[in-house]
C-alpha cells in the first residue's frame, strides 16, 4: 500500500512536472513567437530606416546640386553686375564728356551770335550811310 501510495504520488508529481513542463513550453513557444514578432518589426524597422537614410540621401545630393546651380547663377550675376557697372562707368564717363562738349558748343554759339550782331549793326550802319550818301548824290545829281 505505501508503495502504491508513492507511486500515486510519484505519478502525481511526474503529472504536475509534466504540467509545469508544458506551461513552460507554452510560455517558450509564447516567447519564441514574440521574439519573432520582434525581430520581425525590428527588420521592418530598419528596413524604413534604410529607405530613410536613402532617400534624405537623394534629398541631400539634390539639394546639394541646386546649392552648386544657384552658386554658379550667383557667380554669373556678379560678372554681369561688374559688365553693367563698368558700362555705366564708361557712360557716365562719356555723358560728362558730352556735357562738356554742348557747354563748349554753345559758348561758341554764343560768340557767333555776338559777332552775327555786330556784323548785322555794321551792316545796318553801312546801309543807313549808303542810303544818305546816295540820297546825297541824287540831290546832287
């Protein structure tokens, strides 16, 4: 009988260990699948983080041209900039000198009319004495 009654409680441990060995094994399989799920969303996740990485890469070579683009417009700007400032240098320059000239040309203007004045009274002398003298002559005459 006490060896029935071990062997009942010899079977009954085996029983509950076989139990707690399936609930351990349920809890591993448990963990396993979670441990999968994990893996699985850390590899999604760094999978999204690589098209991340690539695509700020793409943004950053593109943005990276445009810099080097607007650089070179910018570039392109100061040369005309320079162009155009000389030019209006030389304008400038050109339009004092023109100015200088008209100053020039109407002094001498002013000189022609002077002497175009003189003459003209020389002139209206000459013709008011031509008159009198020949206005004497046929009184004479």
């Amino acid at each position: 009988r006490e060896a029935l009654k071990m062997a009942q409680k010899s079977e009954e441990k085996s029983q509950n260990d076989l139990k707690q060995t399936r609930e351990a094994l349920k809890m591993a399989k448990n963990s396993e699948k979670k441990g999968e799920n994990d893996l699985k969303r850390t590899r999604e996740a760094l999978n999204m983080s690589r098209k991340d990485v690539k695509n700020a890469q793409e943004t950053l070579t593109k943005n990276l041209r445009r810099e080097e683009e607007i650089s070179r417009e910018l570039s392109d700007m100061r040369e005309r900039e320079a162009k155009l400032l000389e030019e209006v240098q030389k304008s400038s320059e050109a339009l004092e000198v023109a100015i200088m000239e008209k100053e020039k040309l109407r002094v001498e203007v002013k000189d022609i009319e002077n002497k175009l004045k003189e003459e003209k009274r020389i002139v209206v002398n000459s013709v008011g004495a031509f008159s009198r003298a020949l206005s004497l002559f046929l009184l004479i005459t």
